[in-house]
C-alpha cells in the first residue's frame, strides 16, 4: 500500500494576518512605533493618578484628559489598530486622524452590521471604523479608572481562570450550591435613563456620543450619504441599547452588574460570582441558593437597576459525584460556558458543558458530516478546547478530535492530501493515549454508506507510519 507522500501535507502560517499587518506598521516606521509605546505608558500613568483620586476631583481630571490632545496619536493608533487598518498607516495619516477624534460630539463614521450565530443564538454586532473605536477605547478607559469592579467581578480582573478560582474557593466555604443566571439581550436592552446614573463621572456629553452612540439611532435619511447600517429588526424589547461591538460597552455592562451586586435589599452579594452578565448564585443548600436566585432576578427587573431580566441558564452541586439532591441540581456546576465538578478526591475539573460538546463534535455522528462542516470544526478545534485550560487530559482530548476530524475528512473525500493528514493526526493521538488502551480501529469512525476499503487504506497508512516512527520488528508493539 503506498503511503502519501509528506509534502502533500499543506504548512500551518505561523503568524495571523493581523499580527503580519502589523509587522509591515512597524518595520516601516520604528521611531514612530516607539513614540506611540511612550505615549500609552504616558497614558496608562494618567490612568493611575486619576484612579487614585478622589470621587469628586475626578470627574474634572476626566474633562481634561478627554481634552487633551497630547494623546491623540495614540488613540488614533489604536482606533487603527483595532478596525484592522494598521497595515497601511502613516504618521501622516494617524495624526490626520487624531484630530477628527473629538468625543464631545457626535460621529457618522460608517458602521456596518452583521448577525452573528453563537451557541444556538443570533446576536447582531456592529463593525466600527477607527474613528468611532479609537473614541470607544479611549472612554472605556475611563470608564474602567473610575469603577473599579467589586472583588467578585472577573471580566476584567482575570477572566475566567480568575473567575473558576473563586467558585472553588467559595466552595471550601461551604457554598456547594449554584445556580447559573444571564441577562437576557444584556448590551441591548441597558436603557439610556440608566447610564446617567452610574457614569457620573463621565460628561453627559460623552455617554450620548460615545457610550449610548447617538448616531446609532439615526437613519440614512437623517444623514444622507453620511452613515450606512444594514436595516436590522431591534431585538427583544424593541430598544437598540447599547451597541454589541462597542469597546465601551463591556465596561458599562460590569458597573451596572456592580451595582446590582452592591444593592442593600440583598445581603448575599459576595456569594455571587460574575464573568460579564453570567452571574453565579451560590448557596450552601439547593433551598438557599434557589430562593436567592429568585431574589437576584426580582431585583434586577426594578427600574432602579436597569430592569434587566434575568433567566436561568442551568444549577448543579459540588457533592461527591453520585449525590442525589432534589429542586433539579445534579453533579457539576456550569457557569461561564464551562462545567465543574470535583472528582472523589476533591480535585475540580472545568471543561465544556455537555451541551457544548455534543455540538462541536460532529465526527461521532453515525452518518459523515459534510466537507463543509468538517472545514468548520477543524478550523476552531484548537481555539476550542484552550478555551477549557482547566479541563482534564486537554492536550490528548484534543489530539483525539483533530484525529476523528481528519478521518472523517478523508472519508468524506479520499484524495491523497487528506489521507497523509489523517494518518498523521491519528497516530500522534494514538502515541498521546498510549496509557488508556485505546486500539487504532476504534479511531477510525465506521460511518453508514462509506465503504470498508477506505476505513482499511487509513489503516494501512497508519500502521506504515508507526513502521517509519518504530521500526518494522517494533510496529506490532507500538500499535
């Protein structure tokens, strides 16, 4: 049997096209490069100081800075930066741009909007020039200086590892109940009434333009020529909130979550855990953390908390795996996307939900997926499981899918390419679960109508490669 040959094996870019953007930005220009490093210490430094002051004195220091043109190189760079124009930008061009940055005032720069189809749910993004993100930016910054998050908030505190730390811990606390709650249409159902009271510190002038974006809610006919949007229904409540795509939106998500977290009418507040508007109430009972689930959820739907809705997402328990508990809690938590448990000896796991997995994947079907849907899986297999660095034996889960993937691919079409990948991707799995007796044909899916002769080419080409690895005396053992 002959063995595809390696070249045929197509070479992985070793940089993303933004990163290769970027390199061209700063090799063209380095003295310019280092002026705009300078600058965002310069800034990340006024941040700092401004952080430190007091409430009062702060929202004056905010007036200034949002004045000053002594950073606007920056903003502009990174308004640039984040619209994905850095390519071909100048000094010229970004100093040009600086000066249009005016965040007091209302900006048409054309935005673009896209549905986005995420675990099962439509959202709609809008896609913003660098005028209207270097602003975005710029504000969110100021945002954040001026609202730190409470200690149990993790967006932008340490994410989600961060965030699982302090569920675990909470656990040894003897919370071992939770339920898992999100807003509904978070972004886009935050009323403007609500944003004038917790961004005190931040003109009004600023949250219309920059923050509620006011030219969001204009029409092409308002502004002819000037600003063009896809004509997309309003979500939910028929409101278009705040823009999911705003780099300033985030922040005002987590000071209003902070707010609700701070409330007086609960007295729980620290026993919820939060990662942007995932909220985990956590209770030392299925009672207590049910009922305290429903008092968070009555208190976000009040006018003076933004009448957020809330809406379970699911409930679990850390017991020992095998305990029975009533009011629909089993074993494992989820929260965030992940699921945790604790193993019998206490050690804590966090991996994708049940759910998750069985969406993405698709190579355990009984019948083979199509091309495409193979394409799309295997372009996110790596982005998916370092979304889990919790999870247990990642590294060989991984390998195993990447394996089942470029098998189902070449029996899906059996050309030379896909044989040689296949094989390769299914003995580095094999050589990764040497330890759990796994044996090469039960890699090999056995999908309905595809027939035996390609399931035993792949085997041959397995078996030839492990010969290449091993040896001919060593293959049998190795296999």
């Amino acid at each position: 049997m002959a063995t595809a040959p390696l070249s045929t094996i197509q070479p992985t870019p070793l940089s993303p096209l933004g990163t290769l953007a970027y390199r061209e930005f700063a090799a063209r220009d380095p003295a310019l490069v280092e002026e705009i490093a300078e600058l965002r210490t310069e800034w990340q430094q006024a941040l700092t100081r401004l952080s430190a002051l007091p409430r009062g004195r702060q929202h004056s220091r905010v007036r200034q800075l949002l004045r000053s043109g002594r950073f606007g190189l920056f903003h502009a760079y990174r308004g640039v930066l984040k619209a994905n124009r850095i390519r071909h930008a100048t000094r010229q061009s970004l100093e040009a741009l600086a000066e249009r940055l005016d965040p007091f005032s209302p900006c048409y720069e054309r935005v673009m909007r896209r549905e986005v189809v995420k675990d099962g749910r439509t959202r709609i993004v809008d896609n913003f020039g660098p005028i209207k993100r270097a602003l975005q930016h710029m504000v969110a910054d100021l945002i954040r200086a001026t609202n730190p998050p409470r200690a149990n908030q993790f967006m932008f505190a340490g994410g989600i590892p961060a965030a699982l730390a302090a569920v675990e811990a909470a656990c040894a606390r003897g919370l071992t109940h939770a339920v898992e709650l999100d807003v509904e249409g978070f972004y886009r159902n935050i009323p403007a009434e609500c944003l004038a009271g917790i961004l005190r510190t931040i003109p009004d002038a600023v949250v219309e333009h920059v923050v509620w974006d006011l030219s969001l809610r204009v029409t092409g006919d308002d502004y002819p020529g000037v600003i063009r949007v896809r004509s997309i229904a309003p979500p939910l409540n028929g409101t278009s909130g705040l823009s999911l795509g705003s780099a300033s939106s985030p922040i005002v998500g987590e000071v209003v979550i902070g707010r609700l977290l701070a409330a007086s009418e609960i007295d729980f507040g620290p026993d919820i855990i939060t990662y942007a508007d995932n909220l985990l109430v956590l209770g030392r009972s299925e009672q207590e953390a049910t009922q305290r689930a429903e008092d968070l959820t009555a208190l976000a739907s009040s006018r003076a908390y933004g009448s957020l809705r809330l809406r379970e997402k699911g409930r679990g328990h850390f017991l020992p795996p095998g305990t029975s508990v009533g009011g629909g809690f089993a074993t494992g938590v989820p929260f965030a996307g992940q699921f945790g448990f604790r193993d019998s000896s206490g050690v804590f796991t966090w991996g994708p939900t049940p759910e998750r997995q069985e969406r993405h994947w698709i190579a355990e079907r009984d019948d083979c997926p199509t091309l495409a849907e193979i394409e799309r899986a295997q372009a996110r297999v790596a982005a998916f499981h370092r979304a889990y660095p919790r999870w247990q034996d990642r590294e060989i889960r991984e390998a195993d899918e990447r394996a089942r993937l470029s098998a189902a691919r070449y029996l899906r079409v059996p050309s030379p390419e896909a044989l040689a990948a296949a094989g390769r991707d299914l003995v580095l799995a094999l050589l990764l679960m040497r330890g759990q007796d796994r044996q090469l044909d039960e890699m090999i899916p056995d999908y309905r109508g595809i027939p035996d002769i390609r399931r035993e080419r792949l085997r041959q080409e397995c078996i030839s490669l492990v010969q290449r690895i091993f040896g001919q005396d060593d293959t049998g053992q190795a296999a």
